[in-house]
C-alpha cells in the first residue's frame, strides 16, 4: 500500500480535535508538555516540540544544538510548530522550525510501545510535518486497530539552502548537511525522551519516503556506519543512500558565487578550502530571513560527502561493510 494511504483518512481529522476535560501531559528532560485530545479516534497529540534551539543568526547553517535548559510551568504542545523554509508553500515559514510531533494512542498507560519516526520526503528542498497528510493519525489507528499499537513521531528538518548551504567556509567550521544532523538530533531526543510519552527507545524504527528514504539511507552510513542505537528498524520507500546527488565542492562554486552577489555577501574568495569564503558566510549569517529566502529560488543544495558524518560515498562504505546492521525494508 502507497504510503499515502495510511495518512489520507486523516487529513481532515485534525480540524476535529476537542479540548478534553484533561488534557493529556508529558515531562520530558526539559520540562512538562501538554497536548490534546482526539476523542473520535482516541489518540494524544502533542504538536510542535522543539528538539533542538532555534538556528538562528551565529546558529544559521550550522549543526544544532540541543537543549539544555529547562521552561517554568507547563509548556503548550497543542499546535504544529512552524515549517522550514522552503519555496512554493502554503505553510507558516520561519527558520524556528526545528520541532517534532508526538502521536500517541490512549489507553496503553505504563506500557512500552515501539515507536515510528517519519520523516518527509521532498528533495531536501520542500515538505513540513504540518502537511495534514503526515500528521500519523490514520497509521497509528490502523495500527492499534489491528492489535499492534505503536507510537508515531514527524519531525522537521531544514531544508534548502538553510540545510545543505555547501562551500569551502562550511567545510572548515564543520557544519556540512546541517539538515541531516537535525534529523539526527531528532532521534537522539527520542531516545531521550519518548518514554515519558509511553514508548521505547530501544523499539525505534524510521520510516522515510523519497528524501527520507534517501536520508535514512545515508545515517545507516553515517560516522562509518557506527551504531549509536537511534533506531533499530529502517523503512526505506522509493529512496535509499546510493544514487542520491553527492556532489563535490567545485560543483557549488558558481551557484555560492551567484548567491553571495545577489545579497551583497561576496567576498571575493578563491580557494575550495582553508579559509575561502568565511567573510562571506558571515554575511549571510547576518542577513535576515526574507533577504534569504528571496535569493536563491532556483539552486538545489544537496548533502556532501565530507567529515565524520559522511566519511566517504555510501557505495563505497557499504562495499566495505560501515554501515548500520538493522532490520530493513525497501521498496
């Protein structure tokens, strides 16, 4: 069955959710969260979480930094968070969007469910978990209809330019494929903290379409193919690491060229390592996220394989056995 099957049914079930007399709550490591009800198909939703600290200003283009503080009271979860930003969308954009989504079926108290990260597809350039047909409401029902509960989690990731911005200043400061380390760092807050939301941690499987399978693809390979026990099942659909566009470094050139002109960045610098272009990227740093996003509407920025996260290209870490031994389905 097409993936979009199992989310179709529940498109229009968010705009059906009620208030119930008590709202549902989790407290995770950084404080308690309280979220709605759906009575129709008796499910917890808890919408907009943020797993890492807003990639702002110093924080654009780079890895992100988790959370350690923690909020007073009682934090609300009862809307979705917004979208990162991305071209031709109906979503609610901003670069805070590094949020995930918790779907969880009542009625399974002091149990230990498994857990399904998904995680969009899009060409790294487009998508939201906001999108109604991701929300899992339909999956986690069939689910729990056929017998075999589980607990659904969507995350955001940065996209674009916002996530995959590659050039040689990049490169030196090490943050390549900032996007893919927000996946990552998605998963390490489910570890963290899903079992406070009923699940377990050691039950993790993703699931991912296109770019995600691709994405997913790619952390099976990631730090040499080192399992450090995110997930223990992959779903891989119409994507997967090999094929995916990983480019070289002078493949970008012209493309960081025409952008840093177009804003009044650039710096003039030559060089594909070292210290080349780091003016410049503290320029974009500085801009803000409309002159951003008004710039670059026609490049499609790719991961890279480059430092610890992508030593070398997937083909070449599979042939020589670095990659993550999980149970897999592909198709």
């Amino acid at each position: 069955m097409h993936f979009l099957q199992f989310f179709a049914s529940s498109i229009a079930l968010f705009t059906a959710i009620g208030a119930a007399s008590t709202p549902p709550t989790a407290t995770v490591k950084n404080g308690t969260l309280q979220g709605r009800h759906n009575e129709q198909w008796d499910q917890d939703f808890f919408l907009g979480i943020p797993y890492a600290q807003p990639p702002l200003g110093d924080l654009r283009f780079r890895w992100p930094q988790s959370i350690e503080e923690k909020w007073n009271g009682t934090k609300d979860a009862m809307e979705y968070g917004y979208s990162c930003y991305q071209y031709k969308s109906n979503f609610n954009l901003s670069e805070d969007c590094l949020t995930l989504n918790v779907v969880r079926p009542s009625g399974y108290d002091n149990q230990s469910l498994p857990v399904l990260i998904w995680i969009y597809g899009g060409g790294l350039y487009v998508g939201s978990s906001a999108d109604p047909q991701y929300n899992l409401s339909g999956i986690v029902n069939t689910a729990s209809e056929s017998g075999q509960p589980f607990i659904g989690v969507s995350i955001n990731y940065r996209l674009g330019v916002w996530g995959f911005l590659q050039n040689p200043a990049i490169l030196n400061e090490g943050s390549s494929n900032a996007g893919l380390l927000d996946q990552r760092m998605a998963m390490m807050w489910v570890q963290e903290n899903i079992a406070a939301f009923g699940g377990n941690p050691k039950k993790v499987t993703v699931w991912g379409e296109s770019a995600g399978a691709q994405s997913i693809g790619l952390h099976m390979h990631s730090f040499g193919g080192r399992d450090d026990g995110l997930f223990s099942s992959a779903i891989l659909e119409s994507g997967g690491p090999v094929g995916a566009s990983l480019n070289p470094i002078p493949f970008y050139t012209s493309a960081f060229e025409n952008l840093t002109r177009t804003v009044g960045c650039y710096d003039g610098g030559s060089g594909q390592y070292a210290t080349a272009h780091t003016e410049a990227l503290a320029c974009l740093r500085n801009l803000t996220s409309e002159q951003l996003f008004n710039s670059n509407y026609t490049v499609v920025w790719n991961p890279i394989v480059h430092g610890p996260f992508l030593t070398a290209y997937p083909s070449q870490l599979a042939a020589a056995g670095h990659f993550m031994r999980v149970a897999l389905l592909t198709g």
